[in-house]
C-alpha cells in the first residue's frame, strides 16, 4: 500500500512524469464515457433479460457480423477514417478495453456469487484474473492513461529490469520517453508486484482447489451453460491467436529498413489486428455473462467441502 501511495504522489507531482498520467489522448472525455456507458448499459441488459444459449450466440453473431460489415463498408468508403480509429486510444481499442473491463467485472462477480451459494467456481476465478490481466495489458498497449509506455508489461518477464540500476536510464533514452528513470522504475515495481501477486495468489488458489477445476472443465462439454461457454472463450482465444499470428506476419514480411515499408507495416498491423482484437474481447465478455447466467459448478465432495463428520 505504500509503495502504491508513492507512485501516486509521484504521477500527480508536476512534471514528475512528463505530464503523460491521467491523460486521454485526441479524445473527448464525453465521448470515452459515452462508449463505457453503452457497454455497461448492454451488460446489464443482458443481465437483467437473460436471454437463453441460442439467444445469446445469435445475438453475438450478429453484432459480430454487423461490427464487421460496418468497419469494411468504412474501409471502402472513408478509409482515413477507418485507419483512424484502428489507431491507438481510439475507438476500436477503447471498445476492447471495455469489453475486457466489463468481462472482468462480470466474472469477479459470477465468482462471489458462486462461492456465496457455497458452489465455488476455480473456473469463474481464473476467467476472472485472466480478464483482469487483459484488460491491463490492453491499457498499456494502448497508453490512453499511463502514457508514453510508462508502464511497459515486456519489462514484467526481464529480470534485469529489476537488478540492473542502469536499466531504466537505457530504456528512456532508447525509447525517447519524456519520463525520469527513477518514475519509470517506481511505476514497473509497483504494477509488475501487483500482476506478480494476483498471478501467485490464483495459481496457488487452483492448485488448492484442482480437483474441483479440472472437474470443471470436463463438465464444460455436457453441463448446463457449458457448450456456450466454452464456445465464447474458444472464439476469443481464436481470434486473439489470430491477430497475434497476422501481426507477426505482417512484422516479418514488411519490416524493412525502408521508412515507406515501416509505415505499411504499421498501417496493416493496426487496421487487421485491432479490429480483430475487438471481436475477440466481446467474446471474451459474452463468456463472462454466460458463466454468470447458465454456469452450474459441479458439486464439490465431502473433502473439498470441508463438511463435518455426520455424529454417530
């Protein structure tokens, strides 16, 4: 807690940060609420409605279908304007974010409940953390509130990123950051403890409780809710998979020296990977609203339910 108050003091002091905490790059402050409003308004929609398993896959095929139409007729009538919104802190990877953001709430949720009603769910737990985890990783790619890579999740796995005292003064000048070394070392300790943390804490928690996860995932494939389920977070991981394999393509076949290949790279990279990646956040939050609406827990045994010995 301490260490979360000291950066905070340090990203509101003055320049401590070179100004990029807190900020919101080329767009209006109505209209990130706006988009946060339509997505909590159709979450809790979906919620309160509870549509069955076939409504719910119909109706994410069609906003699918419908997104995807909408972005290529964009594409073939105003394509500045679609190359626009692909870009970073914009539309598509706002509506990412959301959506990850809202799937993590919704699963958290489905979790409580769960473990309130005395059915624990290691499943609901881990989409959960996962979600939490994707939603940051969405946030700092897209740097719409830390800022000029201020927080940089790459550095989570270096380890001299936390033994080298040199190694913040190089990342700053490599990467031309307006930052101070000392900010930038201060903001990794702290996120990269919290990541580290919640990590720990849910593989300790399913290793705890793997009997009960594994008995989950079998009953994915015959339980109540758990077709759809598994449907959703297979279409999001699909769709996250394949943006990641097309950006590495389009890394690989046009990075080159040339600065015209470079902007073509950059150009291809965005306006197939975010879009993409779009899709496969909604799925990830359509997986979160089954779990909390059609997800059953098989029922734990007497060991795991840690119930007492029935008297004589």
């Amino acid at each position: 807690m301490s260490l979360l108050c000291a950066t905070m003091r340090a990203a509101w002091r003055p320049g401590a940060l070179g100004g990029a905490v807190l900020r919101v790059t080329d767009l209006d402050e109505v209209y990130v609420l706006s988009l946060a409003l339509a997505v909590v308004l159709a979450v809790v929609a979906a919620l309160r409605i509870k549509p069955s398993a076939r409504t719910l896959v119909r109706s994410l095929a069609a906003a699918g279908g419908a997104s995807a139409a909408a972005l290529l007729a964009l594409a073939a009538i105003h394509f500045p304007s679609y190359q626009r919104i692909t870009e970073e802190d914009h539309l598509i990877e706002w509506l990412s974010a959301l959506f990850l953001l809202a799937g993590w709430v919704v699963g958290l949720a489905a979790a409580v409940r769960l473990a309130r009603r005395r059915t624990p769910s290691p499943l609901a737990v881990f989409l959960a953390a996962g979600l939490f985890v994707a939603f940051w990783r969405e946030l700092e790619w897209g740097q719409p509130f830390l800022g000029d890579k201020l927080w940089y999740s790459r550095n989570v796995f270096r380890l001299r990123a936390y033994v080298r005292p040199d190694y913040f003064e190089r990342f700053a000048a490599t990467l031309a950051l307006p930052n101070s070394p000392a900010a930038l070392r201060l903001v990794h300790l702290t996120f990269s403890g919290m990541l580290i943390v919640l990590s720990l804490a849910v593989l300790l928690y399913l290793l705890r409780h793997h009997r009960a996860f594994s008995r989950e995932l079998r009953a994915l494939f015959k339980a109540p809710g758990g077709r759809e389920l598994l449907v959703y977070a297979a279409a999001g991981a699909i769709l996250y998979a394949g943006s990641q394999v097309l950006g590495w393509c389009f890394r690989h076949c046009l990075n080159h020296p040339l600065a015209a290949w470079r902007d073509a790279y950059n150009v291809s990279h965005r306006i197939v990977d975010e879009p993409l990646e779009m899709l496969g956040a909604a799925c990830f939050m359509a997986s979160a609203i089954a779990m909390h609406l059609r997800w059953r827990p098989p029922p734990l045994d007497r060991a795991e339910a840690e119930l007492p010995a029935p008297s004589a």
